[in-house]
C-alpha cells in the first residue's frame, strides 16, 4: 500500500509505518502539544503506544483522551473541548 496524503485540513495520512512519523509530522505544523483522542480498544491494542511514542519522541507535550466512541455524542465533544 503506498502512503497517501490530503493536504487540507484536517490533515491525513494513510500508509505503513506513518506512525513512526506522526511526531515529526506534528512537530512541522509548529504545535508544541497534542491531544490525541482515542478509545479504550485502540489504545488497548497497542495502535496508540507508537504514535504517543514518535509524538513525545520530537519533544511535543501529549494529552491522550480515550473517552471517543463511535458517533460521539455531544457530552464527550465538550469534554475533549474542555480538555
């Protein structure tokens, strides 16, 4: 699978081994923190561990919400918001 990027915003990028590059990818964005936003599964799974990885790898400060869960209902985007 090659990678794929959409240069709008938001920004993604699909492909193997793209979270290894997250942090660098953030850091070129100029942010200094970062929220990831996550559920309990996928951070069990262990998909969330190399992005947090590679994010506090470029010396940017992480927050992790795990809350998310599919089709967000209002309370949990004012929660995120509040985060």
């Amino acid at each position: 699978m090659n990678t794929i990027d959409k240069f709008r915003l938001p920004h993604f990028t699909f492909g193997p081994g793209v979270s290894k590059q997250a942090g660098e990818r953030i850091k070129n964005f100029g942010c200094k923190k970062c929220l990831v936003v996550t559920d309990k599964g996928i951070e069990a799974a262990g998909l969330v561990g190399p992005i947090l990885e590679s994010i506090k790898g470029n010396g940017i400060e992480t927050i992790v919400y795990d809350g998310a869960l599919p089709n967000c209902p209002d309370y949990i985007c004012m929660e995120v918001a509040e985060i």
